[in-house]
C-alpha cells in the first residue's frame, strides 16, 4: 500500500510469543515469523520524566514495533483524518505502525521502556517532522 494512503486502521497489535515459567518470562521476535518486516534497527526509550510526550513526527518508509518492555504508555495514532489511541502495558503485544502515520506517545509510566524494532537504519531524511507538512503530505494520496 502507497504510504500516503496508510490508515490507522492498517496500524495492528501483533501478539508476540512468550513462554512463562516459575523462573520468569521470556518473549521472542524473530524476523518474517513474528513481524511483517526485516528489522534492521533496534532501540528503546527510558528514563522518560513524567508528562513527557515523545515522537511527533511521521515516516515515509518506516516500519516500526512499538512494545511496552516494561510499565506503560499510550501511542495517539493519526493519518490527517482519524485518531486513534492504543494503550501499550503488556510486553507480550507490539504495535506496528505502518508509514505514512502521526504518532505521538505519552503517559509513560514511572519506569517505563519503550522497546522499538525498525525496518531500516536510522535516516533523518524518512522523518515528517512538521504536522503541517505530514497534512499536505497525505493530501495529495487523497482520492
Ligand atoms: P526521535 O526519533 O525524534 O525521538 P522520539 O520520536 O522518541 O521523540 O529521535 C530523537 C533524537 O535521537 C534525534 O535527534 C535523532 C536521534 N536518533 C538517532 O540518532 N538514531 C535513532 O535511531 C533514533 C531513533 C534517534
């Protein structure tokens, strides 16, 4: 699908294998069997003081994870016409956010680590950090 046509809808929780024991839990995410993409980048937030929001921007070929490793947060999604929010507490269940979607990520809980698997190397150049630019962008998908 055109990254200008990507929904909120096409944004999904995908329920990560996890193997409980007495000893603790344990969940794997490997690539093509877990995730639609090869992931070639990893990295997490922590350390996050209270009230912070984080992302706001949106990417033009980024796929990304998005797990709550540890506590929670809440991701606000937005493709310029719906919002929807998705509250991520379980580090057992990811959230794919496809391109071309507005993602703003608050009320992280004390202690919380945001956990996220990318589908490319970092590259400023992806970024939409301007709303304004991220609204006419989608525009010209429309129709
Ligand atoms: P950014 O993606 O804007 O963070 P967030 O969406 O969590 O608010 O990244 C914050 C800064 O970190 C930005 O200046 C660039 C840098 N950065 C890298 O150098 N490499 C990376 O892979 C990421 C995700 C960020």
């Amino acid at each position: 699908m055109k990254t200008g046509k990507t929904s909120v809808y096409d944004c999904s929780i995908i329920e990560l294998d996890k193997h409980h024991s007495d000893a603790g839990n344990i969940t794997v995410i490997e690539n093509q069997d877990t995730i639609p993409f090869e992931v070639n980048r990893v990295y997490y937030l922590y350390d996050i003081p209270g009230g912070q929001e984080r992302g706001g921007h949106a990417h033009k070929e980024l796929r990304q994870l998005l797990v709550a490793a540890s506590g929670s947060f809440d991701v606000v999604l937005n493709d310029g016409s719906v919002k929807r929010t998705v509250t991520l507490n379980r580090p057992y269940q990811g959230l794919l956010v496809v391109p071309g979607i507005w993602r703003e990520l608050n009320d992280f809980s004390s202690g919380s680590v945001c956990l996220v698997l990318a589908s490319h190397k970092y590259d400023e150049a992806d970024y939409m950090r301007s709303y304004e630019d991220f609204l006419e962008y989608k525009r010209q998908f429309l129709n």
